[in-house]
C-alpha cells in the first residue's frame, strides 16, 4: 500500500512518501523530497511508483509539474519522463 503526503499547503509538515507491506504493515519504503522540489502525486501499481514531480521557489503549493519519476519498490529511479505542455495542463 502506498500512502503518499504531499503537504501541499501545510509548510509545517515534511512531505513523505511511504510503502508498506498490506499484510504486515512493515515499512518497504519512506522517501522525502530535497528542497526545492515538490511531489505533487503519487500511484503505486504493485511494481513501480509513479510521483509527478516539479519545483518551487518559496512555497510547495507554487510548484509546476515538470515531470513522471518512475521508482522500482526501493526508491530507486528507474527513469524520469519529461511531461509536455499537454500533458501538465490536463494532470
């Protein structure tokens, strides 16, 4: 199960990104974003994690979507799709 917060508009709260395993409920994976960049949202599809990524200058609800990481079930980048005018407009 992926639980994904993205604390948009609550600066006070760090956002994070979690995977758990259903069954046990054990942690598989916690990420947080550097600065500077905000994970807007995030979908989990039993092998891969997809998080729409941009950046912000002062606050997190300012970001632009920029692009797709795409994780493997450690956090690992397995690739980034730079998404189009198109493509930001309609997400």
């Amino acid at each position: 199960m992926l639980v994904h917060r993205a604390a948009t508009f609550d600066e006070t709260v760090a956002p994070t990104t979690v995977l758990l395993e259903l069954q046990t409920g054990r942690e598989l994976l916690r990420k947080q974003p550097p600065p500077g960049i905000h994970w807007d949202r995030a979908f989990y599809d039993g092998t891969n994690i997809y998080v729409l990524t941009g950046s912000y200058k002062t606050k997190r609800s300012d970001s632009h979507l920029e692009s797709m990481a795409i994780w493997n079930q450690h956090g690992e980048e397995a690739r980034t799709i730079v998404l189009s005018d198109g493509q930001r407009k309609s997400l």
